[in-house]
C-alpha cells in the first residue's frame, strides 16, 4: 500500500494547498476517465482544443471560407463572446429552474443590475465625484472608475442581494404565482432604471435636511450610460474592439461558472435543492431548510447574471434599458429547457446553439433571403417564433432536452430510463412501460410477478 499525504491547513495556506493538491490529481484523474469512458473523454478533449483554438482559427482562415466557400456562417467573435455571456445566464438560472426546481422569470432583471452595477462605477456618468482607484483613467478624471476586477465581485454581491430579496416574499409561494411574481419583478427594474432621469427627492430630519436631490440624471434615462470602461489588464482590452481578447476571457468565466456550479450541485446544498426540486413538503420534514434554501437558491442564481451583465456593460463600452427586456428572461429560460434542464452541459449547449441561431445564422439568413425577395420580411423579426416552434418540437419529440441529467431523462421518457438504467448495469423492458402525465413510469408487470415478490 502507497501512504497518501495530504495537507492539512487552513486560511489562505489551506487554501493555496487544496488547490495545489488539487492541480496535481488532475493527470491522474484524467487517466482515469480515459480508462473509463475512452471515446467520451477522447470527443471531449478534442471539443475543448477547437474551442480554444477557434477564435485565431476564425480570424486565420474561418472568416473569408465561411463568406466564399461554406454555406453557413462561422459564429464571429462578438457571436462567440455573447455565446459566453448567455452561457454564464444559463448556468445561473439552471440553478434556480434546474437543480432547484424553481421557475423565474423575471431573471433578466439580474443581468441589468450587473450591467448597471460596472456603469455606476466605471464611467464618468457621475461627474460631480471623481473617484479613481486601480484603473487605466488619469487621476482627476469625472466619475468613478474602478478596475473591472473589483466591479466583478461586487456586481455579482448586488445581483445576490437582490436575488435574495426576490426571494423572501416568494417563499410560500409556488407554480402560477411565483411565475407571476418573478414576471413582475423582471418588469419592474428595467423600468426603474429607464426612469431614474431626473430625480428629485428631500429628506429632511427635524427641519434638517438630510438628502436633496434636485433634477438628479441617476441611470441615464432610455439613453442608458455611455461610455463604460473597458476591461484593461496589462495592457491588454477586453472590449469590443480588442478581438479575441474578449472571447477568452469570456471563455475563463465560463470555466468559473461551471466549476463554481458543479461543486454547489455536488454539494449539501445541491442535494437539498434536489429534495426540494422533488417534494417541498417532504424535503421540509425531513429536516431541510427551505426557507434559506430557496433564498439561497435564487441568490446563486442571480450571481452569475450579475457576472454576465457586468461582463456585457464592460465589452460593450454601454448600457441601456433597452438590452434588458422580458424577452430576455424567456429566451435564457428557452436555452435551459432545449439544452437539458439539470444539466449543466446541456444548458451551455443551449445557449450556444440559440446564440448562435439569434446572433449569427438568422441575419446570414436574412441577407439571404433579402437578396432574392426584397419584399419578404427579414427573418430576424421571428426570432421568439422559430424559438418557440422548436420549443414546441421539443416538448413532442424529446421532453428532457438536447443533453439531459439522467434523472430528467429517467422521468421524462422511456428512452431516458432505459439509458438510465442500462448505465447502471440493469436490464429493463419498456414494451409495456408508458409516462405517465407527471413522468411516473407505469407498467402492468406487477401483475405478473408472484404474490411474493408484489408485496415487497
């Protein structure tokens, strides 16, 4: 036997020694998924290459073969860097509608406060401060200017708060009504931001005033802020213009987000949000918080929409009320359902696919179709249509989605449970199986089974 030392530690030098441990298993591990699922493990590594190597690729060879030669269009690197952006939304809200089993719909709002969150303290929009800590921006200049890796924590840490207070008047409620709830919640901020333009307040203590606010520009208006800071490190921009900067950067928070959304799946947290996602009243018996479970849930959550949006304000170099609409719930609430709900795999592959579907394809298609008629409308006014007869084929052809867990599959058809189980090792029959409307497998070989073996 070979004695196995681990570091024992705490604080920030436990910390750096987990991670160090944790990066040299990491050979080992992979050897170890290779012996086990080789062809699985083999696509996988190859995917990870091309997607690393894809933006130079595209910018050295993909961009002029997809407009001469190929009849689709490559995914340019603005598509790609959204792909990213609503990769990190659709990791978010699947905690909430996938491992939690809760549905928002008001998950846009969010994204906004993220946005508005890099806007507030990246931009000269509050010109009467100057306040300059850690940034590229000369000292002196109007506003505030904060690097982006201190706007980061802290949008995420506003989105969070806020998803907890969207919580906590939720807690009782379910289905219909917390749809209802979440839906007026997601209206309501991109509004409030569109008409905080010119705001005037007195608050006054004892004849004292306290704050006055007289005809005070706070968001913006419909013209929203502009312009936001860049991301700058070392040189380097993150912005719209900096090319495939911005495409691996995103790609690095989409690595954070699955890594941080993993562990909370595998969590004790992951497995209460389980209990809950199964049978609230059970999962409350059994001794499971669900009042701070659930609050936990939707601040998470909202996290990475945070995240999402103050990565979206700092590449676009602007924000706007306007980016903020109820279709925006839906559609990132679309990726989750079509990609695997549960899954974080397939909501990422989700939101690529509708990314790509909204941002590139549709106005290739478009083009297109202009060219020979110029009288038919442009495809990219139905978008939400296409979306939703695919959601429609979805729900009839493959109800789980596109990558589903195993235990969506199970519940949600036949197919999924005999995978499910085959996996296992067991062999199941499913000539006489059917789902039931609410994914219970029925079949009538009890029946058949000795009295015995049917009692038990």
């Amino acid at each position: 036997m070979t004695a196995v030392t681990k570091r024992v530690g705490s604080g920030v030098g436990g910390w750096v020694g987990h991670m160090v441990d944790s990066a040299t298993a990491v050979p080992g591990h992979y050897g170890r998924l290779l012996g086990a699922h080789r062809g699985r493990t083999i696509a996988l590594t190859v995917l990870t290459i091309v997607a690393l190597i894809y933006p130079i690729l595209y910018r050295e060879f993909f961009a002029s073969f997809s407009r001469n030669v190929f009849p689709l269009p490559f995914p340019d690197e603005t598509t790609v860097t959204f792909m990213m952006i609503f990769g990190i939304m659709a990791i978010g809200l699947n905690i909430v509608a996938g491992f939690a089993g809760l549905l928002d719909l008001g998950y846009v709002a969010f994204y906004a406060l993220g946005a508005y969150t890099a806007a507030f303290f990246a931009s000269p929009h509050f010109g009467s401060v100057s306040i300059v800590l850690f940034s590229n921006v000369a000292d002196g200049f109007p506003g505030i200017h904060l690097p982006f890796w201190m706007i980061l924590p802290l949008a995420v840490i506003v989105a969070a708060t806020f998803g907890a207070l969207l919580g906590a008047p939720t807690l009782r409620l379910r289905g219909d009504y917390l749809a209802i709830v979440t839906l007026g919640f997601g209206e309501i901020v991109p509004i409030f931001f569109k008409n905080l333009a010119a705001i005037t307040f007195t608050f006054s203590i004892g004849g004292a005033t306290i704050i006055s606010l007289q005809n005070v520009n706070l968001t913006g208006g419909p013209l929203g802020i502009n312009p936001i800071d860049p991301f700058i490190i070392f040189g380097i921009g993150f912005g719209a213009t900096s090319g495939i900067a911005a495409v691996y950067f995103g790609m690095a928070l989409v690595v954070v987000a699955i890594v941080v959304a993993r562990n909370l799946e595998r969590s004790r947290m992951g497995r209460a949000w389980g209990a809950i996602r199964e049978d609230e009243t059970a999962a409350e018996m059994m001794g499971v918080n669900t009042v701070r479970t659930k609050l936990l849930a939707f601040a998470l959550g909202a996290s990475f929409a945070g995240a999402a949006g103050a990565f979206q304000a700092s590449y676009l170099g602007a924000t706007t009320s306007d980016f903020f609409q109820f279709s925006t719930s839906i559609l990132v609430l679309i990726m989750v359902i079509l990609g695997g709900i549960g899954n974080i795999w397939g909501v990422l592959a989700g939101a690529f696919a509708l990314t790509y579907i909204d941002k590139s394809f549709l106005p290739w298609l478009g083009t297109r179709v202009q060219a020979v008629a110029p009288d038919f409308p442009n495809p990219t006014q139905f978008n939400f249509l296409i979306f939703g007869i695919l959601l429609v084929v979805m729900m009839r052809f493959r109800p789980e989605g596109f990558l589903p867990s195993r235990q969506r599959a199970a519940e949600l058809s036949v197919h999924g449970l005999q995978e499910a189980e085959e996996e296992m090792g067991v062999e199941v029959e499913t000539d006489n199986i059917s789902v039931a409307p609410h994914g219970q497998a029925e079949t009538d070989r009890t029946a058949e089974l000795p009295s015995e073996e049917r009692d038990l």
